[in-house]
C-alpha cells in the first residue's frame, strides 16, 4: 500500500485503506508491506520499490496518485495494481475503485437538516477539486430533501494537498459557520476534519465525519460519519489476487454496492430518533431504487440549487 499525504493514521481516508490491510493480514496472515507518503516526488519512488521487492498487488491511495501509478503499472506490466478515486486510466494489469460519494453525502445533508435547530448547516471541504464539490452537492441535495428552505455555508480548506493536513484551518472555518448560525457541520477534509470536531466540540454544536467512522473521537459531538468503504476496496483487491480473481477496470460503489453509507453506532445513538433513522432509511431505499437521482457534480460541474 501506497499510503497518501497526511500519513495511515489520519483518522480518515488513508486509515480507513489502514484497515482494510489490516483485516486481510489478520484473516490470511498475509503480512502488506506499507509506504508513507511525505512528499510529492516519493509516490513514484515508493511504487518502484514495491514492486522491484516482488509485490503481488501494490494499492495506490487518491487520485493524486494516478501519473505515479500509471507509469509504474506500464514499467511492471505482470504486476497487479489498484487505484482508488481514479477511473479513467487504461492498464491491462490495473483495477480501479470510484464512489459515489455523493450518494453517503446525500444521507448525511438530510441527518444534518432533521437535527439543525437554527435550519443553517455547513460543509468544510479540503482541497478545492471537484471531487470534494461532489460530497458538498450531494450534502446540500440531501439538506434540501427534508428541509427546502435550510441554508448550507461552503468553505473550502485549500487549493493545495497541504488542504487534507490543516485542523488549525479547519477549526477557523468551522467556527466561522457557526458564528453565522449553522449549528451542523460536515467535513470532508482528511486530516483537516479533527479541526472542524474540536471547534464543534468547544461550541457545543455538531459534526459529520467523512470515510471512516469518526463517531467515536467527540461522543455527544458527532451527529453521524459519511462512511466510503475504500477499506472495502483494499481488502477486496488483496483477496480476490490471493483467490485468483483479480480483474482489471472500474468498480463503482455506491449504496446500492454498500461502498457508501452512514455510521450508527453507541457513540451517535442519543442523538438520532427514530423518525431520523426511519426517514434516512427510507431515502436510501429510493436512491437505491434509483426512484431518487442524487445529481453528480463530476458529471456537469454543476451543482442544481
């Protein structure tokens, strides 16, 4: 595994790939050799040697890893490699992972909108790319669902990759939002969203975590998480070269896939009722169902008001 900027242990994205490893080493005692990330220019180094020592499968973490992981997977063409949040490369030898991340987004904005009091909520993305405008849009398409007149401030961290690894940042735009009313907040930051749970912690308001489950860092504090199973993904790969079943392409995960969803569990429990509970199960069957079409930002750049 190719681990991204803001290290394995992020609490978030990077984690989550973590966890995926881990279970595949615990159930085939597999052991995943494991490279952080610390600069831009080692992806490409760190790839090479994975696959000069003899990797099977080597799991490149982001989207901002496609040049790197392309290039290495032409150079080692009987090496078995997986991309996640990529789906337009072309490697006879590659698997790539994309998620519909608006969908998750879209539960979360409706939880958002049915627990605000003051009808304004807030989303903090990290790095301004369009992928994170997709988990906003589908956040503001999910608040609208339940609530047509909720008003949703958007923020951004950062046009940089230091834009996932910035809680001072996030902490400042968080409380920002909540100065002008907005008494939830998502965020969609990497490492960036410890900062964003602190100040709703400190303010008394509530949070949304993204990837991974973060209910359990503020209990009381945390509405909910945008869970996108890239643990999944990891796991998947590891085992289905192991089984002998590996294909290239693109998998897409959306909720219908279980590759995204929302986090209940003993930490957010209190702070869910039953109507909440009923009416998101109820939206996630229709988008199942395709009977609602949450809109995809990637699709048009767009985001419908």
């Amino acid at each position: 595994v190719i681990y991204d900027m803001g290290g394995k242990f992020d609490k978030s994205f990077n984690e989550s790939v973590y966890n995926g490893a881990q279970r595949f080493t615990k159930e085939t005692g597999i052991k995943v050799m494991e490279f952080e990330v610390t600069n831009e220019a080692q992806r490409e180094q760190g790839m090479r040697k994975m696959a000069q020592r003899g990797a099977n499968v080597i799991v490149c973490v982001g989207f901002a890893q496609a040049d790197a992981c392309d290039k290495v997977a032409k150079e080692f063409p009987n090496t078995k490699f997986s991309i996640i949040d990529v789906g337009w490369l072309d490697n006879a030898n590659m698997r790539q992972y994309v998620f519909k991340e608006h969908e998750g987004s879209f539960l979360v904005g409706a939880l958002a909108a049915m627990a605000s009091k003051t009808g304004k909520v807030g989303f903090v993305g990290g790095m301004d790319i369009p992928l994170i405008r997709k988990f906003a849009c589908g956040y503001v398409q999910g608040a609208k669902a339940v609530n047509s007149k909720v008003e949703v401030y958007q923020n951004m961290t950062g046009t940089t990759p230091a834009a996932w690894n910035d809680p001072a940042k996030g902490s400042e735009l968080a409380k920002s939002q909540f100065d002008r009313g907005a008494d939830v907040v998502y965020a969609a930051a990497g490492g960036t969203g410890a900062g964003v749970y602190q100040a709703a912690a400190d303010s008394g308001k509530l949070a949304i975590g993204v990837d991974s489950n973060q209910n359990y860092m503020h209990p009381g504090t945390m509405l909910t998480s945008m869970l996108k199973r890239v643990d999944l993904a990891t796991y998947e790969t590891f085992m289905d070269v192991k089984s002998g079943n590996f294909t290239s392409g693109v998998k897409v995960l959306g909720l219908a896939e279980d590759g995204v969803g929302w986090a209940f569990d003993e930490y957010n429990k209190p702070l869910i009722t039953d109507v909440m509970k009923s009416t998101i199960n109820g939206l996630s069957d229709k988008v199942k169902s395709g009977s609602i079409k949450v809109h995809d930002y990637m699709s048009d750049n767009n985001c419908p008001s």
